[in-house]
C-alpha cells in the first residue's frame, strides 16, 4: 500500500467519495485531529442534529439549542467543541490558523454568551485502527483538502461537501459511484 496516500492527513479534511456506502459518511467531511501508526481520529463537520443538550457546568445548568453536530458514529457521549480564535480557555488547541479545539466544560458558559465567535459542538467522532485509513483512501473512499477554518465554522453544513470538493477543482456533479471492495 502507497503509504503517501496517507501521511501529513492531520490537520486536514477527508471528503467522502459516492464510493464510500458507509452510510455515516454519505456526503461526510472530517476535519482530521489525529493521524498516526496507531490510528487515525477527526470528526464529521458538516451532520448538524436538531437537538438541544443541557450542560452541568459549575453547579448550574447551561442549554445549547443550536450549532450541535453528530462528530463521528464512535462515542456519541464525547463532546468537543470547535471554533474561531476569538475564544480561548484553558486547555484550548490551535487545529490550525483561526480554528480551535476545546473541552466543552470549560468552553460551554463563554462560548454561549459570544456571539460573534462561531462554534460547532460536535458530539462523537470517527475513528480508524492502524492502516485503516490507508486502505480505504487506496480505495478511493476519501479525498484530502488542506482545512481551513473558513470552510469548518462560516459555510453552511449541506453545502460543506460541495464546497469542499469545489476547492479541490472537482466538480461534484462530475463524480460517479464506483463499487469498492467490501
């Protein structure tokens, strides 16, 4: 397997391919956190939930109504939160220039009350074992684009894909289905 399918991934986005028939990442886009010989982790920016969650933060009860996304089919119970550089708390990562990563405990309370900083709350994530990745990639399964924030956090989840897929100078009514191996 050509192992240049596969390095420099994180950060980054995996668009899926119409070949991919994993129905958790039908017209999906990941931003990448991780990327490894161990494994591979990021989460799906672009499958908004209508759904509220009410948080326990400090004593008191915080409700985020809006901006909740389905991040990956592994761990639904795991939360993370991505946004604008406008916002830091303590132990929030830079994923790349204007993007940020942080723990939702510390985020929630202030991130509510800013409107100006946007955010996706994104509960689980997609992950991949050792060389996973790499064979679905060889497979056609995913193509890589450079992130960006603008494209994470400002464009609206049901054009992220085309979008995407713009960028990369592909049109994406010119993509055909093709079988993959199962």
């Amino acid at each position: 397997m050509d192992t240049r399918l596969t390095t420099n991934l994180a950060p980054g986005f995996l668009v899926a391919m119409p070949q991919l028939t994993d129905p958790n990442f039908s017209r999906m886009v990941v931003l990448m956190l991780e990327h490894n010989e161990e494994g591979s982790l990021g989460i799906v920016i672009n499958n908004p939930l209508p759904v509220a969650i009410t948080f326990q933060v400090g004593g008191q009860e915080v409700e985020i109504a809006q901006n909740i996304y389905l991040g990956g089919p592994v761990s639904p119970n795991v939360a993370m939160i991505i946004h604008g550089a406008g916002f830091q708390c303590e132990g929030t990562q830079e994923i790349i220039e204007g993007l940020c990563l942080s723990e939702p405990s510390k985020a929630v309370p202030a991130l509510t009350k800013q409107s100006e900083v946007p955010y996706r709350f994104l509960l689980g994530y997609a992950g991949w074992g050792p060389g996973q990745l790499a064979g679905e990639m060889a497979e056609g399964a995913w193509l890589f684009s450079p992130a960006s924030a603008q494209l994470a956090l400002e464009v609206d989840p049901n054009e992220q894909w085309n979008t995407v897929i713009r960028s990369l100078g592909i049109d994406p009514m010119m993509l055909v289905p093709s079988s993959m191996k199962q």
